[in-house]
C-alpha cells in the first residue's frame, strides 16, 4: 500500500513548508521524501539543531537520511543541483549529528523531469515584468510544453541520479512518501493572477502529477502566516504602516534572491478558496509571535479589514470562520509560533 501525506503552500509560498516538512520528517517515519514542484526558484529555510539552512531544489528528507526525490513535474539545472549538494554538504560536514549523512547517494531525479539550460537562465535574466527569481523556470517549462526540452534520463552527468519513481512505488509492498510542495496555491500557473504567476503547478495537483495515487493521500498540509506576504512586480502590499513593521519584524526578505517580500492582511476569502481547492486536513497559521510581537490583530474578510482586540480574539475568529465557510476538509488548526517547530 502507497500512504502519502502532503505538505502544500496556501497562498503565495514562503509560508513554513521547510520548517512543517522538517517537523513531520522528525516525528515520522516516512520512506521517501518527494519534492513535487518548483526548481532552483524555491527557498526553504530549515532550522536542524540550532543551525540554519536553506534548501531550493533539494528535499528536506536529506536531513534525517531519507532518500530524497525531484519529482517529474520539477525542473533541474544541472550545474545549480551539483552546487546545492555541494554547499549543503560542507554544512552537515560541520554538524554533529548531519556529517555522517551523504547527500550525494540520498538524492534521487525522476526520469522524466525536464531541464534547465544556461540559455533558458541567460533569457529568464530579463525579465521585468513579472518579477521571476530568474532562475529559468519561464522559458524552460515553455520549452517542455513545446516538446523541444531534453529530459534528466538523456543528460550523462545526472544519469547516476535517474530513477523511475512512479514505478517503484508501484512495485513495492508498502511505502509512505512526504510530499513537499513549492511556491504556493496563488502561484500556480492555473490558479494565480497570470501572469504573476510561476510557471509550473504547484497546487495538490502536483501530487498526481508526479505519479504519485491520488487515494494514497492521507494528510494534507496547508502552509499559511497570520499575515500575507508576496514577491514579485504586481503590487501587494498596501498603504497601511504597519506592513513595514511586519516586514522587518518578520525577516520578510526571500531565501532564494533576498528580495524584500510585500506584506498585505491574511485574506479570509481567499484563503478559505484554497483550502477548499487543496482539500487541506491540517491548516497551519504561523508567525503568530510576530503579530504578538507588534501588537497587530487584523484581517480581511469581505474586502474589509478587521481589527481584533487580542490574540485570542483574532484566533477564534478564524476558527469559527472557517467552521462556517464549509471548509469540512479541515480536522485541525495549528497555530505556530516559532521558526525551529509547529
Ligand atoms: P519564477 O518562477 O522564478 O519565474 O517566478 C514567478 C513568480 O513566482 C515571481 O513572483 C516569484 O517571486 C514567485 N516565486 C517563485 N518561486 C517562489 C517561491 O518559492 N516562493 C515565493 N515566491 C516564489
Ligand atoms: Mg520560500
């Protein structure tokens, strides 16, 4: 039997997927450690043990010697992949409890994933209109649909690396397999304000589309902060002050470019859609402490913004809120309160 839980981002990425991933992996066991979307676009921040680390393509399986695998429906530059491992491996050589892990012989791509070229870079560099973290994403999954891209099975340097995952889940006996989301529900290319938007999908339908059963699903969870928080060109962030202090109280700057995310109220309406859409079973809200932090309650519901009193207030508004929007996916929410757990 094939049992899958998900990890999926809700709204626009950057809402604790590493830090979520990382907890399950901790508590879990699970046999595999699929990333299901996404490309050296992506940023996780991780925290194991104290340390700091920040993973793109690689999925957080690594920390806990979970064999780790880039699923199909992701995109691969070659050289970005060997850095990667590269970069994290001299990490956990310094750590006490990672140097005896091997990145290397842990890291799996599915055959069919489509690659990035430096030209597919040098043309993403471009870009002035959407904001891309260019890193090729655009113009490489233009070429995969058009059916001119090269596959990672044809490419000798990642031949080492090449597995059919879909395959050999279906050949075994039993297996549970983290999914780890990319970007966020709004950044879907089917879902998103196009064309502020990612070019690949990352809403739950990037389970299927990495071959992965879709009644094999069991838990999935969705990502969100107490606020909202973009990157890109199309304008987010709203006129109210406080969204620069929730900024930098926040560390809002993206762990892929370092760009200064936009901050906008979490958007009840919006997120009740995705929750929806993505059939989440565990909702988890985090940074809770910033909001504590600055004295800031507030939310939109309707197109209006709410201010709340207190902490309490805030959260059992939500809660009832999503009680009778229909959500009845839902079977619990957490809220988080610190980067290092849920
Ligand atoms: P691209 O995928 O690099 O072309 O970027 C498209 C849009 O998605 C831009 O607004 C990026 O800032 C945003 N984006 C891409 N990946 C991520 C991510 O992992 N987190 C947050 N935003 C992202
Ligand atoms: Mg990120």
């Amino acid at each position: 039997m094939i049992r899958t839980d998900v990890v999926t981002d809700l709204l626009w990425g950057d809402n604790g997927k590493g830090k979520i991933t990382h907890a399950l992996l901790k508590n879990h066991k699970y046999d595999y450690c699929l990333k299901l979307a996404g490309s050296a676009n992506a940023g996780h921040t991780i925290y194991h043990n104290g340390d700091k680390f920040v993973t793109h393509l690689l999925p957080a399986g690594i920390f806990f010697n979970v064999p780790s695998v880039i699923g199909r429906n992701c995109l691969i530059h070659t050289e970005t992949f060997f850095n990667e491992i590269e970069v994290l491996q001299s990490q956990f050589n310094k750590h006490d409890d990672l140097k005896k892990i091997d990145i290397k012989s842990l890291v799996k791509i599915d055959t069919n994933t489509c690659i990035i070229t430096d030209d597919h870079i040098a043309e993403d560099s471009k870009d002035t209109t959407i904001g891309s973290t260019k890193r090729g994403v655009g113009p490489a999954s233009r070429d995969k649909y058009a059916r001119t891209s090269v596959q990672v099975q044809n490419v000798s340097e990642l031949k080492p690396f090449v597995i059919d995952f879909p395959q050999i889940i279906q050949n075994k006996k039993d297996v549970s397999i983290l999914g780890e989301g990319a970007q966020g529900f709004y950044l879907d290319v089917n879902f998103g304000e196009y064309p502020y938007v990612t070019s690949t999908h990352c809403s739950l339908a990037a389970v299927p589309l990495n071959g992965i059963p879709i009644s094999s699903i069991s838990r999935i969870y969705g990502a969100i902060k107490i606020y909202s928080t973009y990157v890109g060109k199309k304008e987010f962030q709203g006129q109210d002050p406080r969204f620069d202090l929730i900024a930098e109280a926040g560390s809002e700057y993206g762990s892929t470019t370092g760009r200064r995310r936009q901050v906008n109220w979490l958007d009840m309406d919006k997120l009740i859609y995705s929750l929806k859409i993505n059939d989440v079973t565990d909702l988890i809200i985090s940074k809770i402490d910033i909001f504590r932090k600055l004295n800031i309650f507030s939310l939109i519901k309707d197109g209006e913004v709410f201010e709340f009193k207190n902490e309490n207030s805030l959260k059992e508004f939500i809660v009832h809120d999503l009680k009778s929007s229909g959500c009845n996916s839902i079977k619990n929410i957490i809220f988080s309160e610190s980067p290092y757990e849920i």
